[in-house]
C-alpha cells in the first residue's frame, strides 16, 4: 500500500499528496501508469490532478504548442485546470527536451514548473506528476528529471516497460533514484513486448532486487484506458 506524504503549498494551508512518475526509458508507460493512478485515487474519493511539466513532440495551436500525452493528463483531472499549469514547457518537434529547448529558443524554468505545482497543490488533494523520458534525461545544461523530482520534493513511482533488457534499466534506475536521495515508493511493471520469453521470471527477479513494493502489472492493452490500468495497479 502506498503512503501518502504530506507536500507543503506556499500559496495555501491545504496540504496535497504527491508521486513522481518515472520510466527506464521513452515509451514505457509512463502516461497510461499516470493516468491509472490518477483513476484509482478518484475512485477512493480523492480530488486529483496531473502534470506533466515537459513534453516534447507537440501539436501547434493558436493556443501553444499541446502534447497529447499531457492533455490526456488534464483531461483525467477531477477539476478544470489551464493547460499551461499541467504542461508549463511542450516544444513542438520530436526529440530530447533540452534538444527541443535549444531548438526552440526556450529554456527550461525549474522556478515556474515548481510554481505551476503549487497552485496545483493547493486545489486538489493529490498531484500526480509524469517525468519526460527517464530518470537521467537531461532537462538543460546542468539539470536533468531527477534534480525536477527532487526540487519538487516527490516520492518517485518507475514504471519499468518490460522487454529484453528491462532487468538492466530498472535496476540502474532505481539504484540511481536511491542514490539521488529520492524515495522510491514503489514500481509498477509494465508489458511493452507481448512476446518477451520468461515474462513471470523477469518480474520475480526483478521483485527480490527492487527494494521497493510491486504497485502492479500491467498487461499489453490493445485499448489502454485509465479504467483498465487502474484495474491493473494493486496499491
């Protein structure tokens, strides 16, 4: 079972629960866990927004650019927030965020996105916050996720996508977050190849070198929905 920390505001007396989601790499999961998680605690009668204060590869409006994955996200809120508070940084082309940013003219603002978490904080009881990418993607020229995660003090949930080569990621990576200071709450394993040979043995090997709990299995969904994730995630 997941504990939930309390994450002080500026801006309110309320207090509001948090998790930062994490991944071994791109195209883990990460979205459709943070989307999962979100359903669940709505459905344990919580207030609960998302966040996703990176996002490269975005559609542009008159509005701004708008990544899917983070409207998503917004959509899935138990209230109507503006979009530049679920998604304060998308840049339009495809690539690593500190590429994008440099390609764009658009630093990155740790500052804002810790201000944007905030008012977030202060209206909903629980903030689910999705990285970009893994936990060492690099976010500017001295920062990378983890220093986002710890900044904005956050126990860490990885979503390991299991394929050939996930025992390596995921144990590097939640080495990495240990290392970093961070707590690692727990990990959710996610089937990203529904051909990987030994699937229950990758996972059992995985349980007894994570020190950390098993939040789930999710299987490969043809139609991943917040409703059939959520199912999945035994918190």
């Amino acid at each position: 079972m997941l504990k939930y920390p309390l994450i002080s505001c500026d801006e309110s007396d309320k207090t509001a629960h948090g998790y930062f989601i994490t991944g071994t790499d791109t195209d883990c999961g990460k979205t459709e866990v943070t989307l999962g998680l979100m359903r669940l605690l709505q459905q344990r009668g919580l207030s609960v927004v998302g966040m996703k204060p990176v996002a490269s590869g975005a559609v542009t409006t008159a509005d701004g650019p708008r990544n899917e994955d983070a409207a998503r996200i917004s959509q899935q809120a138990s209230l109507q927030v503006d979009y530049d508070l679920v998604n304060p940084f998308a840049y339009a082309p495809p690539i690593a965020p500190h590429l994008a940013a440099e390609q764009v003219g658009r630093k990155i603002d740790f500052w804002r996105i810790r201000a944007s978490y905030q008012v977030l904080a202060s209206r909903a009881e629980c903030v689910i916050v999705e990285g970009v990418g893994g936990w060492r993607v690099p976010l500017g020229k001295d920062q990378t996720v983890s220093d986002l995660a710890g900044l904005l003090e956050l126990p860490v949930i990885l979503v390991v996508g299991l394929k050939l080569g996930c025992i390596n990621h995921a144990l590097l990576t939640a080495e990495s977050i240990v290392a970093s200071g961070m707590e690692l709450a727990g990990w959710v394993a996610n089937v990203t190849d529904s051909r990987m040979l030994e699937l229950d043995a990758n996972i059992e090997t995985l349980k007894q070198r994570i020190k950390a709990p098993l939040l789930g299995v999710v299987p490969r969904l043809a139609k991943p929905t917040a409703k059939a994730v959520a199912d999945c995630l035994t918190l």
